[in-house]
C-alpha cells in the first residue's frame, strides 16, 4: 500500500436531503438546513415532508433505485431495482463460497430485516446451525457493508468506542429500500408502509433513523453507532442510539409515531446524570423540560429534543 498517498471517504447510501434534491425539493432542503428548534414549522409544509420520508421508508438511498423513483414514482419498478441488487449480492457471494458456505450467507442476509431493532442473537438467524459459521458469515457480510453493527456501549464516559460491549449488539442493513425487498414486500401506498412499521415493531423507522444517523459523521470517518442496554431482570432498559456531540453523550430514542412511553430514557437520564436527550418521531420539532418521577421514584430532570424524522440529519447542530 502506498502508505500516506491515499485518502479515504466512506460512502452510504442517499440521505433524506440528497433524496428531495433528487425529486427536486430544493426549497424543502433550504427548509431542513433553516429550521430551529423554536421555528414555526407550517403545518402543510411538515405533511409534505412526512409525506417524502414515507416515500424514502419505500424507495431508500439506492441511487438507481432513486432514479427509478424520480423517473417513474412506480413502487413497482423500485421494486425490481431492489430485488435485482439483492440478487446481485447473492450471486457475489460465491467469491466466499471457501471461507463461508454461500448458503449460510444468504441465510444470514435475509434473517437480518426481522431482527432490525433486537439485540442480534446468532442462533435466532437458525437454531440447527453451527454459531461459528454464522458469526463468519455476519463478519464478512459487514466487512463488505451490506450491514452494520450498532455495538452496546455502557455510555459512562468518551469515546462511546471505549465503553462497548462486542458481544451485544444490533444489527441494522445497509438501506431501509432493500430492507423491503429481502422480507419479499412490495409496498404501494402509505397505508401499507404504516402497517408494516406496526407489524415490525418501528424496527423500519429504528433502520432508517440509523441510516440516516450515519450520514451526520465527516465523509473521512467511518460511522460507528451505538445504543444501550440493561437487561438484568425486572429492571430492564433500552436506548436505541447513543452519539456524541462534542464533548457530550446523547440519547436518543426513535418512535415510529407521535406517542411512545419513554421510562427507560427517563431512568437512563437520571442514572447517568446526562442534560440532553433526543427523541425520533413523526410530530413537529420541540423542546420539552422533563420532570419526572422514574419507575423507581426517582426524580429525572432534563432537556428532551424531539424532532421529526426529516430533521434527524440536522441533530448535531439542533443539539
């Protein structure tokens, strides 16, 4: 390698901001890049970019698939673009055939949308099978970018890196578009996209908030998410995505619609003493003073950011 004459610029897939330029939203991006937590957000203008983010739940960051979707606005045709990527990959995986059998790669891919906001557990991807050889296939399947881990951090201090746990973890895909295709759904209208969030969980909603939260790090960086979890019993806890911005950790907690209990926040807030915290969802931008008992009756007291989900790439400078 030649040591010191390369750079390196780590690429995802399409943002939400690079998907309005695409459809020609200039002026709804102008809107994101402006908007302030105590802005007046218009009621029309905030369902119009509700609106294009269930558009970008379906179509994703693909670019071809992108194109298709500007192109044509047939769900149908996207979903060609995305079956046809998903095939390419599994044809791909015979390069690895001698490192991993190709079979379990696939398996593994395809187990993935299903667990997307559970902790990954080797033997629910398929209980006959060996946990070495479908630990080779996760790795080689990050290694190429098709996935990626968000590692459990214990969040007491910087870097969130340094706090991590490797042997819990979640598993998001490369792109939210292509989550659809491998559970085999070609969605047509919003109400199918809703139904499919009820049915997942908000497992969708927690993928495309960790697409996007991987997009906020300098083009040189190779994002590296996290979250949290306590699992003793009778006290369990969990927040979806820890960052951090600047010298500070910030929770954050992804709702697939307005409402949502937030009692693990509140505990975690109080436990770790932070001022800070971000939640997810489809409601307009706000800033709300906490002040709650906990589950344990323990007072929890902090700011608590709560943005939709079109401003999640704006977090940092919101926070």
């Amino acid at each position: 390698m030649p040591v010191g004459r390369l750079s390196y610029l780590f690429m995802e897939p399409m943002s939400f901001k690079e998907f309005l330029l695409a459809v020609g939203e200039e002026i709804l991006v102008e809107f994101i890049e402006e908007t302030e937590i105590n802005s007046i957000v218009n009621e029309n203008i905030h369902n119009k970019l509700m609106s294009y983010f269930i558009d970008y739940l379906t179509v994703g960051g693909m670019p071809a698939a992108v194109k298709e979707w500007t192109d044509t606005r047939s769900p149908v045709a996207v979903a060609e673009i995305h079956q046809n990527l998903v095939n390419t990959f599994i044809d791909d995986f015979n390069k690895y055939s001698g490192r991993v059998p190709t079979e379990r790669l696939k398996k593994v891919m395809v187990a993935i949308p299903r667990m997307i906001g559970n902790k990954f557990i080797y033997t629910n991807v398929d209980r006959q099978e060996n946990i070495k050889t479908t630990k080779q296939a996760l790795e080689l399947l990050i290694s190429a970018r098709i996935c990626h881990r968000v590692c459990r951090s214990s969040a007491r201090g910087l870097p969130l890196s340094a706090q991590q746990d490797e042997k819990k973890f979640k598993i998001i895909f490369m792109d939210t578009g292509l989550v659809s295709a491998l559970m085999q759904i070609i969605l047509k209208t919003p109400a199918e996209i809703h139904e499919l969030i009820r049915i997942n969980s908000g497992g969708i909603s927690e993928q495309a908030a960790g697409q996007l939260l991987r997009t906020i790090y300098m083009k040189f960086i190779d994002p590296n998410l996290h979250y949290y979890i306590r699992e003793a019993r009778g006290s369990e806890a969990e927040i979806d995505y820890l960052i951090q911005a600047k010298t500070a950790i910030i929770p954050i907690e992804v709702k697939s619609g307005s409402a949502g209990s937030l009692k693990s926040l509140h505990q975690f807030m109080y436990e770790r003493n932070f001022k800070k915290a971000v939640r997810i969802n489809s409601e307009k931008p706000g800033l709300i003073d906490v002040d709650v008992k906990t589950s344990k009756g323990q007072n929890s007291k902090y700011s608590l950011l709560s943005i939709p989900f079109y401003l999640t790439e704006e977090i940092e400078r919101l926070v």
